[in-house]
C-alpha cells in the first residue's frame, strides 16, 4: 500500500489521535475511513462491487435457458463412459 505524509494541526492531530486511542484502531485507518466516506459524498467513481457488477450484468444471457446451458457444458466435460 503506497504511503503518503500529511501535514495537519495540533487540533486535529490531538483529535485523529484520539479517536484512533478510543476505536482502537491505527490513526491511518481513521484517515482511509475519512478518504472513503469523502470520495462517495464527492460522487467520484470507484470501483464497482460484487453486488453493483451482478446488477450491471443482470439479464445480459441472450442464447437461452441458463441453467440448461450449463448442464450442456458440464456434460461436455465428463467422460464418455460416465455419460452412459
């Protein structure tokens, strides 16, 4: 994870110190919370997730019944003696 340096003031060092102490967790995490939370309420855009990519592919199979198509393409896979 590539590092950076920030400069910020007594105030708000003393508060990023403190709220790290009381969630027990390192004043970077605090810093990549505030980036996160900044970057949705700015709109930028990030990467989609898993949920967003099943939405954005949803109904996209135009060549038939997806579950019959599977079935084809396993059977393709076993071995003839297996088929009988």
């Amino acid at each position: 994870m590539p590092r950076t340096i920030i400069s910020l003031s007594e105030s708000e060092k003393l508060w990023l110190t403190q709220k790290a102490r009381a969630e027990q967790v390192p004043m970077t995490e605090i810093v990549r919370r505030a980036l996160a939370l900044y970057r949705r309420e700015a709109h930028e855009p990030q990467e989609p997730g898993f949920e967003d990519l099943l939405d954005l592919t949803r109904g996209l199979w135009r060549k038939g019944e997806g579950l019959a198509y599977q079935r084809q393409i396993r059977d393709e896979w076993e071995p003839e003696a297996e088929r009988r």
